[in-house]
C-alpha cells in the first residue's frame, strides 16, 4: 500500500481527503503544526528521513483565508513561506523523492471576464491570499515532483448551517432560520463551484498517475452569487433575507476556468453539477 503526507490536518480538506484515499488504496498520515493524538507535526515532514516513509506529500495546510490574509497582512510570509522553503528543500534532499501536491488556488488567475483561463493564461492575483499562493507555487517548484493544483470554489465539504463552511451552507441555513446574509456588491460575482466530491477523485488520479506539472482543477460550471441563491431560496422554499455591502477589491467577480489539460493528462472529469448538487444539499437538510 503507498503511503501520502497530509499537511492541513485541522483544516476543512484534509480529514475527508484522507478518508477517501484510504479507501482507495492509500494509507494517509495526517499532519498538523500541533501534534496530537493521530495527527504528528507538520516541522517533521521539513526531514528528509520522515519524507522517506511516504510515497506521496498533499500539501493541503494554509494558513490563512482571503478575509484574513487583507486582515493579517503577512501572515503566510511568516507561516506558509518558511515551511514551503523547509518542505521543497527537504524533498530536493531525498534520495527518491516523494511526489509533493500543492492545492494552489485558481484565484491567481485575477479576473478571466469572457476568457475561459487555462494553465497558459497569465496570473494577475486581486490579493493578498491569492498573491501568497502564487508566490508558494514558485517556492515549491525547486522540488523534483510537483503536481500544482489551482482549484476552484469547493464545495460539499460538510458542516452545515451550524458550522458553515463556504457560502452555499450559509445560504441553506440563512433561508431556513430567517438570518440576515450579508452580500458582497449586487450578487454578480461569477465563480466556478466544485464539488468536494470531484476534488476527491481527482486527487487520487493525480497521485496514482504520479502527476506532475500545473492544473486547473475545475467543474467548468460557473454561477454568479445571485444564481446559488435562488438555487437555494427554491429549494428551501423560503427567501433569503439580504443585506448589501460594497464589494471587496480583492474578490475574483469573474472566474472561468478550463481543466482540459488534467482530463488529458489523467483522465480525470468533474462529473457533478454544482445546480443539481445544490439543491440536493437543501433537502438532505431539512428538519
């Protein structure tokens, strides 16, 4: 059985990202910046002697989110950047390297507007958050194997309206409880929605196919802010109670993005329609 690294243990990806895995023939350890029980330390995987036990690194961890990033300038120049130094050089130091995944983010990209992005287009990152990944991608390139992943919106991830994650779930359970959802400018932002699901499988092509290079993974299935909110007020059957705000300069408004060189390299598809997805979220649940 292979076995792949972690990083991100605590975080919204990595528990379900490795559960999926170990059902498919990878046996997954889990990797945090505080150890504890099942999860060991994320400085560790900076040795090449602990990079040795594992086939494979998915560099899931990040420290910040794009609010926090404009919140917390610099906050990834003193966490993510010195561990991205640490991991590339450490990997470049192992007499058979393991193939080390980036989950970047396809908000480097800027705004597409019309443009369909692919891997080729230029990167203009709105921010702060998106300007730090792109900034990892570079540092971790010094590394033999490198599988970069620009990834779109995720979504299904789990939580609910108790423990939200993402503005899909803040939607279901704002229309069923009657809160107020605040919405950045007038709802037009246009973003591709990828299902948790998809992103899954399309990992685990990656690391048995040993994957390297730069990808999109994406659904290829664009929705504006407006759009996933009348998916949800209908499924729901209740409105949504909005409160407007002017928009941030850093988010995307605009975000098409194309994952044709991964389905060629790896044969991976997104197969789930984020519309039929949404509603089906709505239902499982209701009260």
């Amino acid at each position: 059985m292979k076995r792949v690294a972690i990083t991100g243990a605590r975080g919204r990806l990595a528990p379900g990202v490795a559960a999926f895995l170990g059902d498919h023939g990878w046996s997954a350890a889990l990797f945090s910046r505080t150890a504890s029980h099942g999860i060991r330390e994320i400085s560790s995987l900076a040795s090449p002697a602990v990079l040795g036990e594992f086939d494979a690194v998915l560099h899931l961890g990040w420290s910040s989110v794009p609010l926090l990033s404009e919140e917390s300038p610099g906050i990834e120049e003193r966490e993510d950047f010195p561990f991205a130094r640490a991991l590339a050089a450490a990997v470049a130091s192992c007499g058979n390297p393991p193939l080390l995944v980036f989950a970047s983010s396809a908000a480097v990209y800027g705004n597409t507007g019309e443009v369909v992005a692919d891997e080729q287009a230029p990167c203009s990152p709105l921010g702060r958050y998106a300007a730090a990944k792109l900034e990892a991608e570079q540092i971790l390139s010094s590394a033999p194997r490198v599988c970069t992943l620009r990834i779109t919106n995720v979504f299904g991830i789990g939580g609910g309206a108790t423990r939200p994650q993402g503005i899909i779930p803040r939607l279901i359970g704002a229309c069923r409880t009657g809160a107020e959802v605040t919405i950045w400018g007038e709802g037009n932002a246009m973003k591709d929605y990828l299902s948790v699901a998809d992103l899954h499988e399309g990992i685990l092509r990656i690391l048995d196919a040993e994957v390297t290079g730069i990808f999109n993974v994406a659904s290829g299935h664009v929705l504006s802010v407006n759009e996933l909110i009348a998916l949800v007020e209908t499924a729901v059957g209740s409105p949504l109670l909005r409160v407007a705000a002017p928009p941030f300069r850093w988010d995307v408004r605009c975000s098409r993005i194309s994952a044709a060189a991964l389905q060629q390299r790896s044969g991976w598809a997104a197969r789930i329609d984020p519309a039929q997805a949404i509603r089906q979220m709505a239902r499982d649940t209701a009260t």
